[in-house]
C-alpha cells in the first residue's frame, strides 16, 4: 500500500470512526482494559455534563460512586468473560457530582490475539418513573429475558418465516401429489413419504419459533421424561443405524414431571443430533441416554453424553449464546432456544465435557407430579 493510499484509508477510519462514535446520538464510552476513560462521545459528554477533554484519562471512580466501583468492576469482569452485559441498571456520577440513572451495556473489545483490551460502554438514560417500576431485580430480569427472547427470536421469525413457508408448503403439496399416484414404483413411494415426512418436521420447526416468540408458549402436563427421550429416539432413529452409532438406554425410576411434549421431543431430538454430529467418522461411537431421580437435589434428571471429541472450554463459555455456533452450517439457535425452553418449565441444562471423555448435557426438572 503506497502513502497515497495509507492516507486514504486513515481519513476514511477517521470519518467512519466519527459517525458511528463521535456524532452517534447514542451516548458511548470507551474504557481501557485498567478501567481509565479512553474516548468519549458527544453525546455522553453532555449526558454527565463534562466538557471535552475534561474525563480523558481519569479513571472510572470519577464516573461511579465509591460504594458502586466493586460492583461495577464485577460488571467489566462478567463483560470480559461474556463479551457483552446488556441493561445494567446503573447509576453514574455526572460532573456536578450529580447521580444520573442508567441502563448500562458493556461490550467487550479484543485485540487480534482475543484477549480483552478495553470496554465499550453504551449508556440509555431511565426516568424516575421508569426506574421506580424496575425497583424489583426479579421484574427487571424478567422483563429484559422476555425482551431478548422478543427481539433475538422474534425479529428473526418475522423476517424469515412468511420465505420458509412457502417452500416448504410447494415441497408438501408436491410429496402428497406423488405418492397418491397410483403404479409408483415402492422406492419412489418411500422417497415420497420421506420428503413429507420431514418437510412437516420442518414447518413445526418455523411454528415452534413463531410460538417461541410469543411469552409463556409452553403448556405444561404431567409427563414422564422417558417417554419424551423415546420418542425423540424413534425420529432420529435411522440416521443413528445409517451412522453406525450405538446407542445404550440407562432409564431409573422417577416421578412424572411437568412438562410440554412437543417442545421436549424438539429439544431431545436436537440434542441427540449434536451427539451423532459430533460422531461423524467413528466407528466406535455411542451416546447413552439416562434418567432418573436425584432425592438431594429433587430434581428429575435427562442426561445425553456422547464419547465425541468434546467441547473446549472456550466453546462451554459460548454454548447458549444466539448464533454462536462451530459448525459449518448451523444457526447457532438450537441450544439456545433449548435453554429457554427449559427455563419455560422451570429447570435448567447443565453441559459438561471432561477431557477426552466426550461432552454431555443434563436437563433437570424441579415441577415434579
């Protein structure tokens, strides 16, 4: 690159870098890894009332009160970790010494070897009244957990679906077409069938995202896990034999839990398919599935483990974060809708991966029959 060109280049940073941060309406702040303010918008100037170049440098005990810096450090450590911590609710110091009321979102920024060398901060102004209304932690969390799930899933539904269904619906009518001719031959009727079959597998995919967009989808009845851990092993079935997989059932006696089984049978099925696509290429591989009851915990346990080759911790960290995927193809939605399913039913998915022992994810279930 000639210095013509270097040139160009550091003036077009220099007015991209003024759009979206200088000039941004939303108030923004730049953190260095130590905490001390490094760049500051104009928006957030005028928000704490500093004037420019008055909070260059100072460290973050200038914008936080004293009793908030432990916690606010906790909330640059769990960003770090995470990548990003959205709608903190927060509170920060202006220049008058004033206390201005915040939802805070933190995002991690990275060097090109990944390790974590400053913050963005991205700070929305809340009204008296509104901060009132979020008094509760419990109303916040869930609250910012239904506007996520809205929002993550929702506008994704929206902008998708209306495009899948209509495939899918040419590819449906086409199968019954061909099937209900009479003299085909036996192998085009079982293809036929096959293609039904799962194209309405998948317009109950697009509607269980339809549905998952919506709060409170799950219509809990009593239901034993091992009949929805059958079930989900009879729909994958054929690809298990096509692969070679060998599959071990270890089902303990346990109460009935309450739960919604189209929604299960989903989340099992994905996660027997991660397990068979972690296998890819052995012949020694083996997923068990085992359940019972834990009397210390009193919880109703699924397990599904495979003897892949694991997870790497830095994957553990990421697994249930949307779109975060290691796979070629994947959308990195499965794991995630599966932990706010089970959130739906008042439980929680335990991963865990030792190393050179596979990977396995446990589903607990407290609302016992």
């Amino acid at each position: 690159m000639t210095n013509k060109e270097e040139l160009k280049l550091h003036a077009l940073q220099r007015s991209l870098c003024d759009t979206i941060f200088i000039n941004a309406q939303e108030s923004m702040l730049v953190l260095g890894r130590e905490l001390q303010v490094l760049l500051v918008n104009a928006s957030a100037l005028k928000l704490l009332g500093w004037a420019e170049g008055d909070v260059a440098g100072k460290p973050a005990s200038a914008l936080v009160l004293e009793k908030d810096m432990k916690e606010f450090a906790a909330l640059a450590a769990l960003a770090a970790k995470n990548g990003v911590v959205r709608n903190y609710r927060f509170y920060m110091l202006t220049a008058s010494k004033s206390i201005v009321r915040l939802f805070l979102t933190v995002q991690a920024l990275r060097d090109e070897a990944g390790e974590v060398n400053g913050f963005c901060l991205y700070l929305s102004p809340v009204s008296p009244d509104e901060w009132s209304a979020l008094k509760d932690p419990h109303v916040f969390r869930n609250a910012a957990r239904k506007l996520g799930r809205l929002t993550s899933i929702g506008q994704l539904t929206s902008m998708f679906a209306h495009d899948i269904k209509n495939p899918l619906h040419v590819i449906l009518s086409t199968s019954e077409l061909l099937r209900a001719q009479e003299g085909q031959p036996e192998q085009v009727r079982a293809g036929a069938e096959l293609i039904e079959r799962n194209a309405r597998r998948a317009s109950k995919i697009v509607k269980t995202l339809l549905d998952f967009s919506r709060s409170g989808m799950c219509r809990l009845e009593p239901y034993p896990v091992t009949e929805a851990a059958e079930y989900a092993l009879g729909l994958i079935d054929s690809a298990l034999k096509a692969a070679k997989v060998k599959v071990e059932k270890d089902f303990a006696k346990a109460p009935k839990v309450f739960l919604d089984p189209h929604y299960m049978h989903s989340v099992i099925y994905n996660l027997l398919n991660n397990g068979l696509q972690a296998l890819q290429g052995r012949t020694d591989g083996e997923i068990k599935v085992s359940s019972g009851w834990l009397a210390a915990e009193k919880e109703v346990f699924l397990t599904i483990s495979d003897n892949g080759p694991g997870l790497e911790p830095a994957m553990l960290e990421n697994l249930f974060q949307p779109f975060f995927t290691t796979k070629e193809n994947g959308t990195g939605l499965g794991l995630y809708l599966a932990r706010q399913i089970i959130d739906e039913h008042g439980g929680r998915i335990i991963v865990s991966s030792p190393p050179g022992k596979g990977a396995s994810v446990s589903l607990r279930f407290k609302k016992i029959v």
